[in-house]
C-alpha cells in the first residue's frame, strides 16, 4: 500500500510546487509563463505528455494494470528508484532555479544559474523528466508509454537545443564558459 502512495505523491507534490510557485510569481508580477522557444503546438503537447505518463505511472501504481505482460521484480525496483531520483531531480532544480525558474525561454532578465545541480548538470530537471518517463516505461513495460516517452526525450531535447541558443544570446560568454565546464545532460 505504501508504494502508490509514494508513486502518487511526488507527481502531485511537484505540481503542487509548480502551479503554487507559479501563483506567487503572479503575485509578484513575474511570468513564470516563457516564450516556448519551439513551435507551440510541439512545446505544450511535449508537457502535457509528461502528465499524460505520470498518470499512467500512478494508476499503475494502485493496480490499474497496463503492462502487456508481467514486469520482473528487478526492473519494477529499478523504475521506482528512477521515479524517485527523477523527482528528487526535479524538486532540487525547481528549486535551485528560484525567481529565473520558467516554463520556456523567460521574456525578461534573468540571472544565470550555475550552482547546487547546476554545476553537474545544464539541464538537470530535464534528467529529472527523462528519468520519471523511463520509470514509467519500466514500469508498466506497455509500448504506447514508450511511444510517448520517446516522443517527449526528443522534443525536449530539442527545446534544450533551442533554449541553448537563447541563453547563448542572452548571456554571450558566460554562458559560453558555463557550456565549456558543465555538460548538456551529465
């Protein structure tokens, strides 16, 4: 019984932290709302993907079956401790982006993050995402979540592509620096 429990409470403490964020953003009169720095109609459904996933992972999780044949006891341990370490990802970035934190390339300034995750990592609340897509295909073993995940690592990767070249011109050669230091993903 624990374990849906725990699967179930990361996603929904993390939405929790992302819209409640959000919301204080608004009452400080910024827009955690960027520019998605890919076209639109790809950017939104790449998001709106993950939840899609995520929510699979969960009903999976209370025995809503969705696996096609039955998960080895390693590989469902294994997709739980990714599932884990994505959101432990995910929270720390979150995080550690503080008031520079958006959902897309930011329309205004922002300051350059370098510290805490950051300084193993460009993107690691990317990693966070990629990890809990790869907890639910290993978890579920369903070829529709693996579609989909698919889908979601490469439009992201994409928009880290983009994003890349936004905080190339945004911030010239500290960026430059920082990309010289620190890898894309590890």
């Amino acid at each position: 019984m624990i374990e849906p429990i725990i699967v179930t409470a990361l996603p929904v403490l993390f939405l929790i932290l992302l819209f409640g964020g959000g919301a204080l953003f608004r009452r400080r009169s910024i827009d955690m709302d960027g520019k998605p720095p890919i076209g639109k109609g790809l950017f939104y459904s790449s998001k709106y993907a993950i939840l899609v996933l995520w929510a699979a992972m969960v009903f999976h999780s209370w025995g809503i079956g969705l696996a096609l044949m039955e998960v080895p006891g390693l590989l469902k341990w294994a997709a739980l401790v990714l599932w884990g370490a994505g959101f432990m990802l995910l929270f720390i970035g979150r995080l550690g982006l503080g008031d520079s934190f958006r959902i897309g390339s930011a329309r205004e300034s922002t300051r350059l993050k370098t510290h805490g995750l950051f300084r193993f990592s460009r993107n690691p609340m990317y990693l966070g995402v990629d990890a809990t897509i790869l907890a639910c295909i290993f978890y579920a073993l369903n070829p529709i979540l693996l579609l989909i995940g698919v889908f979601v690592i490469a439009v992201h990767h994409k928009i880290i592509l983009a994003e890349e070249q936004h905080l190339h011109g945004v911030f010239g050669d500290e960026y430059a620096e920082y990309c010289h230091c620190v890898r894309r993903y590890l």
